[in-house]
C-alpha cells in the first residue's frame, strides 16, 4: 500500500513553501501538483529524506496536509 499527501484545502501552498524553504532549506514546489494538491516524493536519498524530514516535523504534526491511501 502507498501513501500519498494532499495538501488541505483550507492551505495555502505559497505560505507552507517559504516556511520550508526558510526551516529546512528545502523547496517543496518541485514536488506538489497545484491541481489535485498532491505531493509525489522525490526518488533521490538525499532529498527524499529532506522531504521526510519536512513532513514528519512541520505539515503532518501542524495537520496541513492529510493522507491517501491507495487501495
């Protein structure tokens, strides 16, 4: 099973961006697709990790982004 992020309605991408770039020197807009407001995660270690690391610290703890699972 694969686990997908969308981005809530009610958050606004520009706003979650600068904070990652400024918190974690990692820029999320490579990785978010403005029309169904799902995140794909990178396929390189380094960044996939920096990803994470944003994800598991910042956007799933503040509850800015909620989960899809494939079936």
């Amino acid at each position: 099973m694969n686990h997908k992020y969308r981005l809530k309605d009610n958050v606004d991408f520009k706003m979650v961006n600068k904070k990652s770039i400024k918190k974690y020197d990692f820029d999320l807009s490579d990785y978010y697709d403005e029309q169904t407001r799902l995140f794909t995660f990178p396929k390189g270690y380094v960044a996939w990790h920096l990803m994470a690391e944003v994800f598991r610290t910042f956007l799933i703890p503040l509850e800015l982004v909620e989960e899809i699972k494939d079936e």
